[in-house]
C-alpha cells in the first residue's frame, strides 16, 4: 500500500520558507477517519502548537460525516500529534528560541493510518512572497514561450 493524498497545503509554501519537513500521526476518532476517507478536510489557517510536552494541531477543519449520529465530532476540535518525545522537545526548543512556526503542508494515509507532514517554517515578508510570484510568471513565460516555438 502506498501513499493518498487527502489534502494539501498550498498556501503553506507562499506563505512560509520550510526549513525541515516531518512525518507525524494524528488521535482521530471514527467519524473523523471516514470523513476523511471522503476526502472533507481543509489545512488552510492550521498549525501546531506545543503544550505541556505534548504537540496538538488547531485550526484543522474535518468535516463532520454525513451518515454519522449524534457521536459525530466536533469540526474544528485540537487534535493531539503522534510523535517521539525527542522529536517533541526539538521542536518546541525550536519554535520557543527561534521563532518557527509548525505548519501542516499535507494530509494522507499511509498503509491505512491517517499522517499529516509537518513542516518548520519561518515566515516569509511581502517582499519575499513578491519575488516568489515573479519568479513563478517568469518560469510560465519562457515554458510558454517554448511551447508555442516547438510549433512550427
């Protein structure tokens, strides 16, 4: 079994410089995984946040099930992280000193198990962002370019 991708975060990449990107699990309950299955979730606004030893994700928005009861869960609750406490005390000394951020850049199963990859990012200025849409018209031009040459 390999990889599927449930969402992605695009706005992640404009808006921050990724620095180091990490794979961590998520405590989900039923309703969660089979909303997810359907592919109802939005990354957009989440981050990690680290409390008490412990890394929780806010801000993910799963859909709540359309065939789910009144245990239906909450769209917008914390979910707690799966990972190493090492892995835990690195980032926190990380984001506490240096100031980084934990944002989601995807969500997907693997071999049937809900991941989300994480990333530490620094924020990126108006300038930066500005530079990396100039980058990417230019990029579009010249393959435009090529493509309307190559036909003739």
């Amino acid at each position: 079994m390999g990889e599927k991708l449930i969402c992605n975060n695009k706005k992640a990449f404009h808006d921050y410089f990724i620095e180091e990107k990490f794979e961590a699990g998520m405590v989900l309950k039923g309703t969660e995984v089979k909303s997810l299955r359907m592919g109802r979730a939005n990354l957009s606004d989440s981050f990690a946040m680290v409390k008490s030893g412990e890394a929780f994700l806010h801000n993910l928005h799963i859909s709540p099930y359309d065939f789910g009861n009144r245990e239906n869960h909450d769209p917008d609750r914390m979910r707690k992280l799966l990972l190493h406490k090492k892995e835990i005390e690195k980032l926190f000394g990380k984001v506490r000193e240096q100031g980084y951020s934990l944002v989601p850049l995807r969500l997907y199963f693997k071999n049937g198990m809900v991941k989300v990859e994480m990333g530490l990012a620094k924020g990126k200025k108006l300038y930066d962002k500005r530079e990396d849409l100039k980058k990417k018209d230019h990029k579009r031009e010249i393959a435009q370019a090529l493509k309307s040459s190559s036909k003739f």
